[in-house]
C-alpha cells in the first residue's frame, strides 16, 4: 500500500470498503486501534533488529496510519496519530497491560536484544564458542524456525512423494535461515511486500496466491492480468510496487524471469553489502549524482514493443532506487533524466516521454503517494523553457506542494546540460558581482573566482551539499557532462547494468566501494 500509485491505492481502499459493510465492526476507531498497534509493532521490529532513525520511524508510522481514515468517506480528514510518539500515547490510553507482565516482556526484550549486540561486537565466530551463548542464540533461531513453519507448512498439502517431503523440508530451512540473515542482518530491508513475498513464494500452495490477490483487488479488468502474461511471466510484489499511472498489466512488457538461485544469491548479496556498510568506517555520499543511462538498450535487448516501456520500468526503477539510497543514508539525491541533446530525438519519442513524466510527478501532488511517506523535496534542475508547458505547470505544483519536506531532497535533471550550466553560473555570477559590488562589467569579469561561480551552481542554489559521488548506469566510462563543475573533485562509479535492470545488490556495492575511497581533493 506504502508503494501503489494513488489509483491502485483508491482501488485498494474500495475493495476495503466493501469487505467493510459486511462487518460492522469495523468503525473508524476500529480502524484506528488496528493501525495504530501494527505501526507499533512495524517500528519495535525494526528496532530490535537493529538501529532505525527517528526519521524512519516516523515514515513507517505516517505509511500505516494513512490508511486509517479512508476506508468510510466519512471519516475523511480525521485526525489519526501520525508520529510514533503519538502512537505511543494513543495506544498507552487505549491498552491496559498488567504491570509484571510488562516488565517480564521487557526483560526478555533486553536479553535477546543484548544477545545481538553482543555477537555484533565480538563477531560470530568468538561468540558461538561460549556454550550459554550458543545455547542462546540455538534456541533464538528454533524460535524462527517453528514460527515460519507453522507460517509456511500444512501437513498434507505437499511433499507427498518420499523425496518431495525432505526436500520440501530442505527448502522451508533454507527459506527461513535467508530471512533470518536477511533481516537480522539488513533491517531496514525489512518491509510489507518483502516479507510476503518471502512467505508467499515458499510455499506451493500459495503459488497463484499473488494474481489472485491482485484480481480481486483490481478486478478482471483495468489491469487484471492478462493470461498471456500470467504464462510467461512471473508476478512478484517488488515488480508491482511502483506502478505508473494509465499502465495497464496488460500493457507491460514480458520481461525475463529470474529463478530461485538468482533471487537466493541476490539475497545474500543485499545482505552482505549492507552488513559492510554499517560497519564501514567510511560514511555514504552526502550528495549522490545518478546518471540513469540504458533505457533505450534495456529496451532493444528485452525487445519490447516500443522504447517507452523501458522508460516506464526506468522510472519505476527510481522509486526503488529512493528508497535503496534512504535506507543506506543517503539525503541528497540528484539523478538526470533529460540531457539537452536528448531533445533532438524524433517528436513522437520525446512528446511520449514528456506526458509519461507529467503523470509520473503527477503522484508527487497527491497527499497519499509514495513520495510523501519518506518527507521527499522534489526538484527540477536544468533549462525548463524547452519543456512543454502542461509538464511545467505539473512541475511548478510538485515543488511546491512538497517544499516543507525535509527529509530527503530529490532533484531531477530535465534539459540539462553540464556546459550550460557553467555557462549559466558564469553569467549569473557576474551579474551578481556588479549589483553587490557595483563593479562595471570588465571590472566584474576580472574580479571573478571559482567561489562566485560555485554560490550559481544548482546544489548552492538550492542549498544542498556538492555531488561528491557519481553513480552511471549501462557501462559508459564517460560523464556525459554531467555535473561538470562538482565532479572536479567527485568519486566516480561504472555498472554495467542498464537502469531499469539495475540489482539493489550491485547498488549496494557500488555505495560501499564509494565509501571505502579516501578523497584527497588533489592534495
């Protein structure tokens, strides 16, 4: 729900309604208490998995909780708690807890969670060697075990065979051990659709659990879909969770499927990567620059029907890839979309690309997308007047609906181009010499430094740190002139992944080996 598009969102809600009239129970303060006491459970995982930032805290309550007044058109607008802090008291008047059941709950909160800390601080090896530990964590993990068998298995619904039953047993260990490393390693990772889809696609009896889910939230039509494409591909939570608008499933390409060993290893990976991140000495970029390259190619080699479809899977990708770069720390993000030598391709091309792009910011303007959850600030850099003007006025609404979020700062690059923007920064700057100082124009030019011209640059305009790190997609070992002034003295990384084909694994890695550089300056 956190991820839909605001028409998968109302599509959601409809079909709660009408579970809703069947269950007069269900009154906005219902409602409430229900979403309250999940988005306090959300949080205290999280935090005791480990560390999570007030900021975090907050997005996970504000996504829960954005739900509790929409399921009656009467309740519309009613003030719900929003904060964790305001969970907490809601829930502290509404719940009565005996007093030694709470402090019994408590202290064994602090022995597990101190059985965390202390494996983190001396590492796993050291701590399995101490037999009370290990007795510890033995019946810590048969904890997990029995919780996701009984979450996975059903006697009698599988594993009839004399080698189905052990292999299928093979696999729920196997399931449960990658979620526990998953999470216990990566809990910021620890999400609504992750962990669905963690059960669901463990077990064969949940097979078509997901298209069916989705049909009868959706219906068979506007989206349903299509038996073609339920054939040859297949659908998983992450593919849906960033849908654009007017996309019909119908309408989406059929993209490659990976298998069971692809997801294990990009499993692994993700938690292998961020494991070195949070030990890292190093600290993640202040200011990321993404040049998000290959869409056109991810196009041609998937063959799809036209070069629009890896646009939209491009732009989907950047939803993911917000929410990759805030879990790892990450404020400040700047990704190029448009260069101003893209506007030289064929008409039909870029007036397709530009609607795509005012329904896709369209989301930002309202008050349930995905973009409010995290307090994201978006931003349009470059030269604007060779925008049409419907996309402009979209713009103009999106930033100034979301200029009081704090967050996260998301700038998006449309027309732009390196040079131009020093050229523009230069004559600013002279500009602005002349009135402070009131200098003449030679003397203006002759008094000129590179300080003046860098207060004109788009991150000092906006008030945001320099890039300090580059990030390009597709493989190019070139700039492009992308941020041609900041990335003087800027870390520089190559994928060879397309965008919209980028892993959050070779994300990770990227940000981790960026980390490890020590930056000089030319020193």
């Amino acid at each position: 729900m956190i991820r839909a598009s605001s028409s998968e969102r109302h599509a959601v809600i409809l079909w709660l309604r009408n579970l809703h009239r069947a269950i007069p129970l269900f009154a906005f303060e219902t409602n409430v208490f229900v979403f309250a006491t999940f988005a306090y459970g959300l949080v205290k995982t999280h935090a005791f998995l480990g560390n999570v930032t007030p900021e975090q805290v907050d997005g996970i309550v504000k996504g829960v909780m954005i739900m509790a007044d929409q399921l009656d058109a009467k309740d519309k607008g009613r003030r719900v708690p929003s904060t964790m802090a305001e969970v907490e008291e809601y829930l502290a008047k509404e719940l009565s807890f005996d007093v030694d059941e709470l402090l019994s709950m408590n202290k064994e909160t602090k022995e597990l969670t101190s059985i965390r800390k202390e494996m983190k601080k001396q590492g796993i090896g050291k701590f399995l060697r101490r037999p009370l530990s290990l007795l510890k964590f033995l019946i810590l993990k048969n904890f997990v075990f029995i919780l996701s068998g009984n979450v996975l298995a059903q006697e009698g619904t599988h594993g009839r065979s004399i080698l189905g039953k052990p292999l299928w047993w093979c696999v729920r260990k196997l399931h449960c051990f990658l979620s526990y490393f998953h999470y216990s390693m990566c809990p910021q990772t620890l999400t609504f659709d992750g962990t669905l889809d963690l059960l669901v696609s463990g077990n064969p009896r949940m097979q078509n659990v997901r298209v069916e889910l989705y049909r009868e939230i959706f219906g068979s039509k506007g989206g349903a879909p299509s038996d073609l494409l339920l054939e040859k591909a297949s659908l998983n939570f992450s593919d849906m969770e960033a849908h654009l608008p007017k996309m019909d499933m119908d309408e989406q390409p059929m993209l490659q499927t990976t298998g069971f060993h692809e997801e294990a290893t990009e499993l692994f990976k993700c938690s292998h990567y961020r494991g070195k991140l949070a030990c890292s000495p190093g600290h993640p970029p202040r200011h990321l620059g993404v040049i998000m390259d290959g869409n056109r190619r991810f196009s041609r080699n998937q063959e799809l029907s036209s070069v629009l479809c890896g646009h939209q899977i491009g732009a989907r990708k950047l939803l993911q890839v917000m929410s990759w770069a805030f879990s790892c720390g990450i404020q400040n993000l700047t990704v190029w979309a448009l260069s101003d030598d893209n506007l030289k391709r064929p008409p039909s091309e870029l007036q397709s690309l530009f609607s795509m792009m005012t329904e896709y910011i369209r989301e930002i303007l309202m008050g349930d997308a995905p973009f409010a959850i995290p307090g994201i600030r978006f931003r349009v850099i470059g030269d604007r007047s060779v925008l049409p003007d419907y996309l402009n006025e979209m713009i103009d609404g999106a930033e100034a609906t979301t200029a009081h979020n704090t967050k996260f700062n998301l700038q998006v690059a449309l027309g732009y181009g390196g040079r131009s923007e020093v050229t523009r920064a230069t004559k600013m700057a002279v500009k602005v010499k002349m009135a402070l100082e009131e200098l003449s124009l030679e003397e203006a030019v002759e008094r000129m430094t590179e300080v003046d011209i860098s207060r004109q640059i788009y991150s000092a305009q906006l008030d945001l740190p320099q890039i300090d790190a580059i990030l390009r997609t597709s493989g190019e070992n070139r700039l492009s002139g992308f941020a041609l002034w900041e990335s003087h003295h800027a870390e520089f990384a190559i994928v060879k992944e397309n965008w919209p084909a980028l892993r959050q694994s070779t994300f990770l890695k990227s940000l981790l080996d960026l980390s490890k550089r020590e930056r000089r300056f030319g020193a």
